[in-house]
C-alpha cells in the first residue's frame, strides 16, 4: 500500500479584539505612537528609563545627552519628552510631584502638543500569574499584597489575569485598589501534584539505576576470573533487564515532560499576547509583572516567542518578570545539576562497559538534554522577555518590595524618544534599537529593537508572521509555488457572518532540511490571511505556522501530503478582500494569492442561501459535530465530511460528474425550488432542476451532482438558483475542465 502523509488540518476560530480584556477609552499617545512603520508618518517611539550605578532613577537629563543607533546606524532624535507622574501602584516612592510633562524638542523637531490637549496619561499595568503552584503562588500573593494598599485610588491602572484554564480577568484595568488586592486574593494555585509525582518516580528511577548499575560492576569484577560466571549471570541478565524497563520509563517521563513544557509555553505565549493586545491602544506607559516558574523556550516554541517580543515592542509594552520558581527551594538550576549528573553517570557507564548503557542510545542524546535543560531554565526565556523589552528579571529572591517600587519609579518617571528610520525598507526584518548616553555611570533601559512592516497588524501568536506579511506588501506579490485559497460565505442565523476559509498546497512544493547525521527531514510553512474591508482596513488574520519532521527514510512520503488550512471567522455584512500568503520558511519563498467574498446578512424570517461549493471529495465519518443553537459546522452533512474545490481543475478522466455543495436558509422546504444551470461565456448549455433533500427544518444542506457529458476541456460557470414564493436566490461558482 503506498504511504501517504497526513492532511494537516486546522480548525479553530479566529478572532480579533482583546476577548474581554479592555483597556478603556483609547487616547493618542503624545509625542507620537508611531511603531513599526505602523502609523501615518514612519516614527518609532522608543520609552527610556536611566538609572545611576546605585540604580536611582536619573531624571535630570537632557535631549543632548541621549544618542540613538538603528541596526548601528546614528539615528535623529526628532522628539524628547521627559515624564513625570505622581501616583503609582505600591508606596514608599521617593518622589511626590503632580504628574507633568516637559518636552524638550531638538532643532527642527516635530511641534509639541497643543494647547487644551491632555499631555499626560496615567500608567496601566498588568500583573499576570503564569501556572504558579502553590507553594510560589502564595509567595507572590503575600508580596503583591504586602505591597499594594488596602483601599484608595491608585493613578496606575491596574488589571489582574491568571493564565491557568488558557486566560481568566480577574480583574479588568482599575485604580480601585481594594479590588485589585481582592482579585489577587482570589487566584488559586496550577495543578502540580502530576508533575510532582513524575518528578518524584524519576528520582526514584535514577536512584534505582544507579544501584543497579553498582551491582553490575561488582558482579562483572567477581566474575572476571570465571569461577562465579554461573551463579552471576543470571543475575546479571536480570539487572540488565531491569535496567533498560528503567530507562524507557525514564524516556517516557522525559517524553512527556518534553509536551508539558511545549504546551505550557503555548499557552502562556497565547495568553501573553491577549493581554499585550489589551494593552496596545492604552495611553501613557504600560507595563506587564509576570509572575511564573518559567518561560520555556523550546526549537517548536522559539518563533512564537520572538513572535511575543516583537508584539510587546510594537505596543510600547514593557515586561518586568519575576522568576516565581527562584523563590523555592527547589530551582530549575537544580533541575539541570541533575540532568548534568545523570549524562556523567551515563558517560563513565559507557566507558566501563564498553559502550552500552542507557538503552544503547548515542551519548549526543544525553548532551542533547543537557543542553536542552540549560536553554529551558526558567530565568532563559523570562530574562531574555524582560530585557528586550526595556524591564528586568526579579530571580531568587523572596523579597519583592524593591522590585515592586523600582517598577513603579520606572513608570512615574521615564523619557519618551521619537526617531524616523534612516533605513525606509519594509522588509519585515528585525532592526535593533540602542540608546546610549553621555552621561558615565548610567545605566539604559529600553526595547532592544522592532520588526520592520509597513502596515500596523492586530497583535497575533502565531509564528513567522512577520516575514510572511511582508512578502503581502511586495510589488509584485510573489508566486514562488502553487497555492489555492477561497473564502466562503455561510450566513446561518445561529453564527451571522460565518466565513469559512481554506487555504491549500502540497508539501512537494517546500524544500526540505536533511540532517544526515541524524538521519532526519524538516520543513516549515507559514500560512497568513489578511482580512480587509471594503474601505481597505485590516479586520482580521488568521495564521497558522506547520512544521513537518520525521525520519530521512520517510520524505517520498511526506512529499506527496496536503497542508489543509482552514479558519471560520464571523464577519458583518459586507465585501472583503482575503490576502492570502504561504511562506516557506526553509527557502524564505512564498507565494500570495488575492480574492474578495461577499457576506450577506443572515435573516432568520427571509430566504438565504451559503455560496456554492465545488466538491473535490466527501469523506465519511463515525461521528460529525452536533449542531446545537450557538455553533454549526459549516462543511459537515450528516455523517459526511466535504472538501471543498478550492481552485483546482476538474478531471474528466477522474469523475463523470461534478459534484457541489450549497445550504439553504429557511424556516421549512415548504414551496423551495431549485435549478441548476451550466453556463460558458455568459450561455446556459444545460439546465436540470435539482430535488432539495427533505432535511425537515432550517438549514437544508444539498450534496448535488452535474453530468459532464461530452464537454470540452475549458471553464465553466455553474449556477444554482433557489426559489421561494416572492423571493429567489443565485450563487455561481466557476471551475477548469481537464481531459
């Protein structure tokens, strides 16, 4: 039988907004808010914090002591603007004036505000606990509270959220202080009993090992002489054995322990990105305090995570972490002294015993993990979060109150810097930002740098975005390998504005990676849609990064796969433009593809009818989603799940027919009609009515067929037309014929 690789398919919804997580009123951002090439002019605004060698906030400097360099490159400073506010979350600040601004504009600089307009907005933060247990959640608890008052107005913002469950409020942005002590109050610890049980077994299992592994030596040193060779070997056979069950259970544990870290890292960048998306329209400085026990940055998850900080620097948002697991006893370090040990036994075992040990795997593997532990320990990804993003890392330390009031001088005192690029290219390349001053014994924090896109993009977590939307923004799009991608419109009264859309290609198209020393395959593919409005405004994206690996042995294999993207949006009514790229990441080629779709209005009471979806297969299934009143699964029929033709020609040689897809919106089948036409250059060579299955209530879902006769290679335009009394409804849809 020949092997075929699996259909990726993807379906999840897409949504944009903040889920819940407002900000408030949005305000402009004075001087300016440009980021990223992201506004009307192309100014980057860049939000400064300078402290002394004590580490004291130095707040009397001047524009002429700052310099600014892009990717090295000297860069104008056009605006500076030096803050001052006066209130914050906590106490015990050491400075007490009225919140004020003072702009200090070089030289034919950009004009300061005008008179009436608001120049100062107050702080907005967000303190964000990540999957902490309990033992560390009460410690951050108790360091949070300790330093927040009981009651009283706090000119900071302050909203709380807990990333256990995906993303919970537990309390939106307010400068209520009691509720906020409140939400803190309420969070409750992750559930880590499972992790501490497998931790606890893979003690167990290193312990056991190792005495195995003792009694090995002793058996094989009495034996050496052969006299106790008899009564040793079947002891030996048993050691033996017993060791290896150890070590697949070992790699079992580390398996899982492999997907744990993977999944947590997914869900604590999602979650990240949803608050950092709550906070991209707040004015005046905003801050996230992300309490966590770590901030695993793994190969599958590195994308995603440069994919954060790119996303936190394009909303001025600065991160301040707190390593919660540093204020346990037991620390991720220790984790990696054991790892160490381990690959050390395993090394001097495999001296000894001439090169077996550790279910006779290569010594790369338990380097590997070795490495791998080091580039997974919790400071790596929360130091590398909070210095790109102009904040710091708290670590090993149970005594927050400073980090807590360094956070809030950062916050009530801070210079804002506006430069416009030198380098006018939006190639979606990442540039570095370095602040420097003239100023000796002091200390710059600011983000590290930006991505550079023409067009401001709604905050998303997907991978490898950012290149793949700058190939959107090239002239002429790129058309590197064959690409379908459709939009199509399904307007059910129970989701109005449901806008299925599928995106495919084949793997053959990508070029693969081979590491011949392994023996195994990668490959990589982004997948982006831009949804735009009639007036030309992103309303949407959708994306979704694939990463296809597997042994060398097997990629004839994973060339003849299909990458099936698929996302349901809910739209208003109205015409969209759908700007669809695929992005092969290997060969930094892509291919970009432009369609428009029209969503009509879903009206319970009148006639409405979903576009017309050329068939390319139907698959049976056991179990097909059930309908209830609040989601419907556009594409399923019964036990039978469509594919739709998403652009592909049609060959007589393969079918004798041409099967399509629509549903009809109504309350009942009473008086419905419907015919189908075929149509060439605007003529209809052939009309056939078609019998509307007996699906009893709204919706009537039809899987139809048209002969293909004798007809000539060439396109076609196939139209359904369905009746009611008073009311009559057209979808077309057009297709290639092959021989």
């Amino acid at each position: 039988m020949t092997r075929r690789a699996v259909v990726v398919l993807t379906a999840l919804i897409a949504g944009g907004g903040s889920e819940g997580l407002g900000t408030g009123q949005s305000q402009a951002v004075r001087p300016s808010d440009g980021q990223s090439f992201s506004s009307a002019t192309t100014a980057i605004l860049v939000d400064v914090v300078v402290r002394d060698r004590k580490g004291s906030p130095v707040t009397d400097m001047n524009a002429a002591e700052f310099s600014l360099y892009e990717d090295g490159t000297p860069q104008k400073i056009d605006t500076f603007a030096r803050v001052t506010r006066g209130g914050g979350i906590g106490v015990d600040v050491k400075w007490k004036r009225p919140a004020s601004t003072v702009h200090i504009l070089p030289a034919g600089s950009l004009p300061p505000p005008l008179p009436g307009q608001d120049e100062v907005n107050p702080s907005t933060t967000a303190l964000v606990f990540d999957h902490l247990s309990e033992e560390a959640l009460g410690l951050a608890q108790r360091a949070t509270l300790q330093y927040v008052p009981m009651s009283g107005e706090s000119e900071v913002r302050v909203g709380v959220f807990d990333t256990d469950f995906g993303m919970r409020t537990m309390q939106s942005y307010t400068t209520d202080r009691a509720a906020i002590r409140r939400a803190v109050s309420q969070l409750m610890p992750a559930g880590s009993s499972a992790a501490d049980q497998k931790a606890d077994r893979r003690d167990e299992i290193m312990k056991r090992r190792r005495e195995l592994q003792g009694e090995q030596l002793t058996m094989a040193a009495a034996t050496a002489g052969g006299g106790a060779m008899a009564a040793n070997g079947s002891r030996m056979g048993l050691a033996e054995t017993e060791l290896r069950l150890l070590e697949m259970e070992r790699a079992m544990i580390d398996g899982f322990d492999t997907l744990d870290r993977d999944h947590k890292g997914f869900d604590t960048t999602l979650a990240l990105m949803r608050v950092i998306r709550s906070l991209a329209e707040a004015p005046g400085r905003k801050s996230i305090v992300l309490f966590s026990e770590g901030l695993p940055v793994s190969p599958v998850m590195s994308a995603r995570f440069d994919d954060l900080i790119d996303g936190a620097n394009r909303s001025n948002v600065t991160v301040y972490a707190v390593d919660a697991k540093g204020l346990r006893t037991i620390t991720s370090s220790t984790e990696t002294r054991k790892q160490l040990e381990e690959f050390t036994d395993d090394r001097m075992m495999q001296n000894i015993s001439g090169g077996s040990g550790a279910g006779d795997q290569p010594m790369t593997r338990g380097l590997e993990r070795v490495e791998d532990m080091v580039k997974l320990d919790s400071r790596t990804g929360l130091a590398r979060l909070s210095g790109d993003t102009g904040g710091f890392l708290v670590e090993e330390s149970n005594n927050l109150a400073k980090a807590f009031q360094r956070i809030d001088e950062d916050n009530r005192f801070h210079y804002l810097l506006t430069y416009s690029p030198t380098n006018s290219v939006f190639d979606g390349k990442f540039r570095t930002i370095d602040v420097k001053t003239g100023r000796s014994g002091t200390q710059v924090f600011a983000r590290k740098g930006y991505r550079a896109v023409r067009a401001h993009t709604p905050i998303d977590s997907g991978g490898f975005e950012v290149p793949a939307i700058a190939l959107l923004d090239r002239t002429p799009l790129p058309n590197a390998f064959p690409v379908r991608a459709q939009g199509f419109s399904f307007p059910d009264p129970s989701r109005p504005g449901l806008t299925p859309v599928v995106v495919r290609l084949s793997t053959d198209v990508l070029q693969y990676s081979i590491d011949a020393d392994r023996g195994t395959y990668s490959a990589q593919v982004a997948v982006v849609v831009r949804v735009r409005d009639a007036q030309s405004r992103e309303v949407q994206k959708l994306s979704q990064q694939y990463t296809l690996s597997g042994e060398i042995k097997d990629l004839d294999a994973a060339k003849r796969g299909t990458i099936l993207f698929y996302r349901e949006p809910e739209l208003p009514q109205g015409v969209y433009t759908l700007e669809t790229v695929a992005l092969d990441v290997v060969s930094g080629k892509g291919s970009a593809r432009v369609s428009t779709i029209t969503v009509d209005p879903a009206a319970p009471t009148a006639l409405g009818m979903s576009s017309l979806v050329i068939v390319d297969r139907l698959e049976a299934v056991e179990s097909a989603p059930t309908p209830s009143s609040d989601r419907t699964a556009p594409f399923y029929v019964k036990n039978t799940l469509v594919y739709p033709n998403v652009g592909d020609p049609v060959a007589k040689s393969a079918t004798s027919d041409l099967p399509f897809f629509f549903t009809v919106y109504r309350g009942s089948k009473a008086g419905l009609t419907a015919t189908a036409e075929l149509m060439k250059n605007g003529q209809v060579l052939a009309s056939v009515p078609v019998d509307l299955a007996d699906g009893g209530s709204s919706p009537l879902q039809e899987i139809g067929k048209m002969p293909l006769g004798a007809l000539a290679p060439g396109t076609y335009e196939l139209r359904i037309r369905v009746a009611a009394p008073g009311e009559e409804v057209v979808r077309s849809a057009f297709f290639t014929l092959e021989n």
